[in-house]
C-alpha cells in the first residue's frame, strides 16, 4: 500500500515538473509581457486581440503593414482614444512591445 501511494505521489510531482517545463516554453510574446498584461491588454486584449474602450486587434493587415517607428509612434505618442506612454514606458520596454506586437503578424 505505501509503495502505491509512493509511486503515486512520485508520478504527480512528475507531472508537475512536466507542466511546469511546458509551461516555461510557452513562446514569449505579446501575452507574456508583463508591461503589455498591465497596460494594453485592458484595451487590445490578452493576445492583442482586440477587445474594449475601442482598441482594435493588434494583429491585423494595418499592423503588420505598419513600420516599427508607426508602431513606435502610436505607442509613445497615442493615436485617436489610445492615450501616450510617453514617460511611463522605458525606450526599451516600448522596443519590446513593437517587436513582439511585429512578431505577432507574422504567419507561424
Ligand atoms: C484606453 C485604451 C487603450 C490602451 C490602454 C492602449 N491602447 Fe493601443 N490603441 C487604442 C485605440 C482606440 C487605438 C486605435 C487608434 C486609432 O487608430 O484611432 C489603438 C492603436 C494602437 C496601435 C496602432 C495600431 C494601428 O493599426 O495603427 C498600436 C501599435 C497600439 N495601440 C499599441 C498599444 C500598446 C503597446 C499599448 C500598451 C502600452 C496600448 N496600445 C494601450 C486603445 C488603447
């Protein structure tokens, strides 16, 4: 009987390492990044797939036809509703969003 509850316990911490593992290799993208999880996703959704207050799908034809430095420019700047980051994201976490939001248009 100990040996089964023994082997028990030794498979489902197996498989907590295994969840884990699959967890860690999650792709590290848009719904990944804390700084997009705080203060985008409200607006262009968890994936950046659009949602609320008016924010569109940040995977489309208009983003993935967008440079780096329009995407840059919506971002700092703010763009009809979509208000600046201007001074509340670093050059660097704002690099990392055009990228990822870049990454997020291009076909898997
Ligand atoms: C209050 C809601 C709101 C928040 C918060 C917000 N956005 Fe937006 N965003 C918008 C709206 C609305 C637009 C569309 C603006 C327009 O075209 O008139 C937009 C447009 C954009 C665009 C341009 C898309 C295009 O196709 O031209 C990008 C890039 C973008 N947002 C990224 C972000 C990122 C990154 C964040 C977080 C740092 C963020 N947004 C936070 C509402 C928001």
């Amino acid at each position: 009987m100990t040996v089964f509850v023994r082997s028990i316990t030794f498979c489902s911490l197996l498989l907590c390492v295994c969840v884990f593992a699959i967890a860690q290799d999650a792709p590290e993208g848009l719904s990944a990044n804390q700084v997009f999880r705080k203060d985008c996703a409200k607006c262009h959704g968890k994936n950046g797939e659009g949602r609320r207050f008016g924010g569109p799908s940040l995977v489309s034809e208009k983003t993935a036809g967008a440079s780096a430095d329009d995407l840059r420019n919506a971002i700092v700047n703010g763009k009809g509703r979509m208000p600046s980051f201007a001074g509340r994201l670093t050059p660097e976490q704002v690099d990392t969003l055009v990228r990822q939001i870049q990454a997020a248009n291009k076909p898997q």
